[in-house]
C-alpha cells in the first residue's frame, strides 16, 4: 500500500524545494546523498530518533559555534579504488584523506566532551564509529603539512632527492658560468637569464652566434632570431638529473602503493567513518534550516490527530522576508472527535496555503526535519497522506481534469483509513455545480465514516451545511475583511466561511446590473444565507474583541482596586498611629487642665466662690473631653465604612465574571420589541441605510433617508440604537471622503484619449469599454479613440459598438487635420 500519494507529492507541496535549501547547506556530497534518501517515516523508533537527532544538534548549533565544519571530502569513491591490489591514492587523495580523517577525529572529539543529558542521542551515533590513529599517523609520515611527499618518506626516497639536489645545483651553477661567459663574449644579451624548455635547462642565445656555443638547440622564438641552446657540458648532467626524477616518481610510487596495501584492511571500517561524516552532515544541514525557520520538535503523540498553534509555511516565509513581510501563522486543530476540516472563503484568501501547509509540515516531520510552530503545539503520526490539488489534465491517458479528480477520489477512499490524511483543494470542482456538489458530499461521508483525518477546501453550500450536522467534519473559513475588502489569511475553526462572490465582483467594478440579474437567477435566499453568514462572523468578531477590551478594563480595575485597598490600610495604619499620639498628648493636657481646674476651684472654695460657677466650670471640662473621644470614635468608623464598600464592590465583580456565559445568553436572547416613536432611527429589513422617523400612523411610518422621503410598513422597519447610527453615519462620511478623494486624483490623471491599433477586435472593445465607464464616472463628455484607417475592420466593428451603448450620443471622424478617418471622437451623454 502506498504511504503517499500520488508520485508527484512532493513536487505539490513543495519539499522538492526543501530538499534544495538542505543540499545548498551541505558542506559535501556525502550529505547531499543522505538528502536523496530522506524517506517518510512511519515507525515511532526510527523517526523519534531522527527528530531528536535534528532537535540536538539545532540546540548545539545555537549554543556554540566551535563545530568543525572544514574537510567534509567524500573518499568513498577513492577508498573503493584500492580495493584492487596494485592500485594505489594519488598524493592529493592522500592529503584529503588526511585532512578528513582529521576532520571526524575533531567531530567525535567535539561530541565527546559535551554533557551527556545535554546530548545523549548525538552521543550514541558515537557507539559505531572507529577512529584508526595509525592510519592518519601513517599518512603524516608520508605528507608533510602542505600535502607535499617527504623527504624521508622511505630512506630510498631521502638518498634520491639528496642526491638531487646537488646535481641540480651543480647544473645551476655551470649554467650561470657559460651564461657569464656568453655575455662578456658578446653572444648573449646583458639581461638574458637560463630558461627551461622541455624541462630542460636551455641558454637564450642569438640564431646567428648559436653556433659559437656547442649544444643542443631545444627550441626557437617565433622570430627566428633568438635560439634555446643547452650546453654540451651539461648534456650529461641534466641527463642523469632526469634519470633521477624518474626513480624519484617510481619511489613515490612504491611508498603509496605500500601505504594502500597497508590500509586495505581496514576499508570498510574507514567506509564506515565516511558514512558517519556524511550523516553529521546531513544533520547539521536539518539543523540549520531548523534554526533558520525557528521550527522545533513539537510533542508527538503516536496516533493520528493535528494540534498545531501559529504554524507558519516555511517557504512562504522565506520570500515574504524577501519582500519585507511578515507570515500570518496558522493555528488548526483535527482530533479524534472532529477529524475531518472543511474550509471555505473567497478565492485568494488562503485555503490552498493553509491545505499545503499541513501537508508539507507533516511531511517534514515525518521524514525528520523539525517544523516551524509554537512551543504549546502537538503532532501526531500518519501512515498515509494523500493529496488532491492543481489541475491533474491528462491528454495521455485521456483525462479530463474532473475525471483525474475523480479517479483520485476513487484511489481514497479504497485505500483511506483512520491513520490516513487526506489533503483535497477544491472538493467537488470541475464538473455541473449540482451533481458535482452531491458526489462531494456522498465522497465526504465515506471519508468521515472512515475516521479519516483530513483538510478540504471548498466554495460548495451544500457541503457547508453538511459539514454542520454531521459528527466528525467541523467547518472552518479564511477571515475576510468585509469592509477593505481584503483577505485577513487567518483561519477560523467552527464557522463557514463566506465565498464573497458579490462583493468581489463589485469591487472590480462589474456592473451593477450584471450582479442584479445574478441575484435574481440564483435567488434571493441563497444570497441572504451568505449575508447573513458574513453578519454572523463580523459580529463574532466584533464581541470578541469587546470582550478582549473587557477583560483589560476588567483587570485594570482589579488593579486599582488593589492599590487603593494597600493604600487605604496603610492611611488607616498611620492614621491610628496619629490618634494613638494625639490621644496620649490630649490625655496629658486633660491631666494638666485638671489639675490647673482643682486647683482653681480650690482657691474658690478658699476664697469662698459660688458652688454653681464651679460646677459650671467642671461641666464644660467634662464635655470637652467627650467630644475628642467622640471625634475619635468618628474617624475610625469612616475608615472601616470606606473598606466594607470596597471589599463589595469586589464580591460584586468577581460575582459578575462568574454570571458572564449566562449574561451572554440573555443577551443573546431577542429583546421584546420597542413600539416606534417619532424621531427614532430605523433600518428596513434587507437593507443597510438608516433613516428616521417623521410621522406614524397606525399600519404606517414616514420614514426620512437623506433627503428621501418614503412611506414604509412599521412590520418593515427594524429599530436602531443612536450608537450604531452614528457609527453608520461617521462610516458613510469616510466611505464618501475616501470616494470623492479617490475621485479627485483619477480626475487629475484621466486623459481623454486611448490608442488601441494592433489590437484584436475584442480587446479592442473591451479597452473602450472600461475607457467609457471611468469617463462616465469622472464626468467627461469627448473622448478620442485612436484606431488607425487599415483595412476599416477594425473602425467599423468599434462604431457599431459605440451605436449600442447607450452612454453614447453620438461618434464621428476627427478633422482631417488632426488625424481624420484614423480618429474617432465620442460624445457622451
């Protein structure tokens, strides 16, 4: 059974171009081969291992940058070469050899010293792989550091060289004697030097003196007039020097073809080593990209499900970052419950993106590589992934692009199951609406029946409804930013989505009659359905973005209240630190006044006073002093009331945050209808406009719109609040500013003239065509068309055009001056 389908899988979601990006960061072919043989993997063991394999060595390369990463040289092929006796490393292969030996040595050196719970599955690539310090030492006594055969490589080699260089010295040395001698005799020039030619060491020497010297002429300059002469007396020496390379090339020889013999034993342990460079390779360069998509290793759990937070298409990102951009990321969920999602939204807005951005992130994860979602988000494992997408048009074996969709909808669900992911772009297309619809709904419950997981993209209503009472498949939709007009390329789970058919088309400005038509042809309830699909989910919107600045007022207050409370039982703290002072210091002067009150009424009392004015004077003493304690009493009583209220006012939060989910369903629930008063503001049913009311009779309202006076049925008019007609008002002053300046600068750029000579008759028209509506639209009344005079085809078929559209009033000949038959000038109405 096939684990993808179809062969071109790859190519469909784009891990071709993955498998590109990992070959351009090997440091060799040992690792672009491993890229060659990425397969996917079902087996939990093998892929655990290869993911945390990637996982480690992206931490590894972020927490340090001493990696090896030089020599990464393929010796296989050269290795496989001296498994034939007598055949032996040349001195270059030798040195690579050496260099990448040095290389893996460094690696498992590297490796070694790192901590073992920091790395542990990098470690155990260790546990395989052999090093063989003899054979690098081996070669270090052959080469020197520059890759150069010693001197001493073999005492037959030292004697050789050594005896050399001495006769290349004494050649050299009676070469410069003779040129010396040459020159003082007039037979060579004073800046002359010794040549090689034909490796030989030869004398420059003018053709008309070449024979004053005895020798052998070895070559001429083009000229003929300067002859290339080796002297006799060093014939014989340059001889035996030549001799001596030879014996030197054959020793050479002899010591390489040793050293093959030497390490032939051991090829397929060195093979080995080769296999273990190539697989650091092939993990650095899955490393790399990792670090560069900011992917990591999500928790797996081993059954089919989908839980991916802010996923993000890695090449999709990559050329938005070309272009400055930023990615929106995706967030989708499928699980064992709800296994099938069915996204729908207008063109354009993302579906097909999204659809290949599961297929590609789970084809990247089950062949090992790490994918770019959040930390919080977790994967589950697939046996089989299946696609559905593009145009699979077969003139070869005579298919057409519905039956090729077909056929793979027949290959699905034959071979689909409950660890299987199905991928489908555009479900049920390419065929009559109708019957192409049913197929894709009957295809679709088997798949559900199936426990097939999978993502399908559709613009069909009937699968939307389906989907919506069926257990197993959930609707989904691509946001739309109803007012912009624009595409929002975020995915939303547990609604369908709207095609925006209409509002499409009236952006790019089909004619309004054109859409009418369309609206009475498909019927008026199909299009409310879509209407109110798109109210649904811009009100959706709108209360969760105030329930978001809910939840901010809602806390900021919390934190207020906090403070305030901290504050308070602080100012309480200090204020009874103040009375316990004040008391104290009250006290002592009380003490003090009544002891200065005894002693004045002791000299009363010796003096003789009245009783009555003493006790007076008593009395007011006393009353004094219980309104300092009454004071007191007062204050603290104030305080402890200011806590009490705003401990309730807390209760009473917290009690309103736990009463929330009921609250929104009674707000949910329809409010008994407000009788209309003159003055409110109304909106008919089906309509968007809002007016007010002027005068009410009993079935009747006179209803103001603008400047527009209408009588309505009250049973028509749906009552609106102030809030939202200011809202609509300030939206529909915008809408008009933005509109009359847009108008404004098309005004300032509009020229009344259009060439359309070398076109076809058909594009020709349809140029005019847009030409008319701008001109209509910005109130010009002349235009020119220039067409040229030809053969006439092509003016004739523009003015019988121009004669059935209606904003024409009339079109004729350019004056002869200006152009004449080539010219047409139209006026419009």
């Amino acid at each position: 059974m096939a684990k993808i389908y179809p062969d071109n899988f790859e190519v469909k979601i784009g891990f071709d171009r993955i498998r590109d990006l990992l070959k351009g960061i090997c440091l060799s072919t040992l690792g672009q081969d491993k890229v060659d043989q990425i397969e996917f993997m079902t087996k939990p063991g093998h892929l655990n291992f290869e993911l945390a394999l990637t996982d480690e060595f992206s931490k590894l390369l972020q927490d340090s940058d001493a990696f090896p990463v030089s020599y990464y040289f393929d010796m296989r092929p050269a290795l496989a070469k001296i498994k034939t006796e007598g055949r032996f490393l040349d001195t270059n292969e030798l040195f690579n050899l050496k260099r990448s030996l040095e290389t893996i040595m460094a690696i498992v050196r590297f490796l070694t010293q790192q901590k073992e719970e920091s790395y542990p599955t990098l470690k155990k690539l260790l546990e395989e792989v052999q090093v063989f310090p003899y054979v690098k030492q081996r070669i270090d006594q052959i080469l020197n550091q520059h890759g150069k055969i010693r001197d001493n490589a073999s005492p037959e080699l030292a004697r050789i060289r050594c005896e050399l260089f001495s006769k290349q010295g004494n050649v050299s040395k009676r070469l410069h004697s003779i040129l010396k001698q040459a020159q003082r005799d007039g037979l060579v020039e004073d800046d002359a030097s010794v040549s090689i030619r034909d490796g030989r060491p030869v004398i420059p020497i003018s053709s008309a003196m070449k024979r004053r010297i005895s020798g052998i002429v070895h070559d001429e300059s083009s000229t003929g007039k300067t002859s290339y002469i080796e002297p006799a007396e060093v014939v014989e020496l340059n001889n035996e020097i030549r001799e001596l390379e030879y014996s030197e090339k054959r020793e050479i020889v002899k010591i390489l073809v040793e050293f093959s013999d030497d390490i032939r034993p051991y090829l397929s342990e060195l093979m080995n080593q080769y296999e273990f460079l190539g697989t650091i390779d092939f993990i650095r360069a899955k490393a790399q990209l990792a670090n560069r998509m900011d992917a990591i290793k999500p928790k797996i759990e081993w059954e089919g499900q989908l839980e991916w937070v802010k996923a993000v298409h890695p090449l999709l990102k990559f050329n938005l970052e070309k272009e400055k951009r930023a990615v929106v990321p995706l967030s989708i969920t499928l699980s064992q419950k709800d296994h099938l999602l069915l996204i729908s939204g207008p063109n354009a807005g993302g579906k097909s993106v999204c659809l290949k951005t599961v297929g590609l992130l789970q084809y990247m994860l089950q062949c090992g590589l790490l994918i770019p979602v959040d930390d919080s988000s977790r994967a589950g494992i697939f046996e089989q992934i299946f696609i559905d997408i593009g145009d699979e048009q077969s003139i070869e074996n005579d298919l057409s692009t519905y039956s090729s969709h077909l056929m793979n909808m027949k290959f699905f669900l034959k071979n689909a199951n409950e660890k299987t992911l199905v991928l489908i772009d555009e479900f049920g297309t390419g065929t009559e609406p109708m019957l192409g619809g049913s197929i894709a709904e009957a295809i679709l419950d088997q798949l559900n029946q199936a426990g097939t997981f999978g993502v399908i993209t559709t613009h069909y209503t009937n699968l939307k409804h389906f989907a919506s009472s069926a257990e197993g498949i959930v609707n989904g939709a691509m946001m739309y930013d109803s007012h912009r007009m624009e595409p929002l390329f975020q995915l939303e789970i547990g609604k369908p989505g709207s095609s925006f058919a209409f509002e499409i088309a009236r952006k790019i400005g089909m004619p309004e009659i054109i859409l009418q038509e369309a609206t009475n042809k498909i019927g008026k309830d199909h299009i409310d359905f879509d209407k109110h699909l798109r109210d649904i989910l811009r009100d959706k919107r709108y209360w969760e973005s105030k329930r978001q600045r809910i939840r901010q007022v809602e806390k900021s207050l919390d934190d207020v209240s906090s403070r305030y409370e901290t504050d308070l039982k602080k100012l309480n703290d200090q204020r009874k630190q103040i009375l316990e002072e004040a008391k104290a210091e009250a006290a002592r002067i009380l003490a003090e006044a009544n002891k200065k009150v005894e002693n004045t009424i002791r000299e009363i009392r010796e003096n003789q006073a009245e009783k009555e004015k003493t006790r007076a004077i008593r009395k007011q003493l006393e009353t004094f002093k219980e309104e300092v304690v009454e004071n007191d009493a007062d204050q603290d009583e104030w305080i402890q009331r200011k806590i009490d209220k705003l401990k309730n006012k807390k209760e009473k939060r917290k009690e309103k945050k736990a009463a929330t989910p009921e609250t929104a369903k009674k707000a949910l629930q329809p409010k008994e209808e407000k009788s209309l008063e003159q003055g409110d503001k109304v909106r008919i049913e089906g309509q968007d406009t809002i007016g007010e009311v002027l005068e009410l009779n009993d079935k009747n309202a006179i209803v103001a719109f603008g400047q527009l006076r209408t009588s309505v049925s009250r049973k028509k008019l749906t009552l609106v609040s102030n809030n939202e007609a200011k809202r609509e008002q300030k939206t529909y002053n915008q809408t008009k500013a933005n509109i009359n300046k847009n108008l404004s600068a098309k005004r300032l750029n509009f020229k009344p003239d259009i060439d359309i000579r070398g076109q076809r008759a058909e594009e020709a028209i349809t140029n005019i065509q847009a030409f008319i509506d701008e001109a209509i639209m910005l109130n010009v009344h002349e235009l020119r068309i220039l067409h040229g005079k030809g053969s006439g085809i092509l003016k004739e078929m523009i003015r019988n055009y121009l004669k059935s559209e209606p904003a024409v009033n009339s079109c004729r000949d350019e004056h002869v001056q200006f152009g004449g038959a080539g010219i047409t000038i139209v006026e419009l109405g």
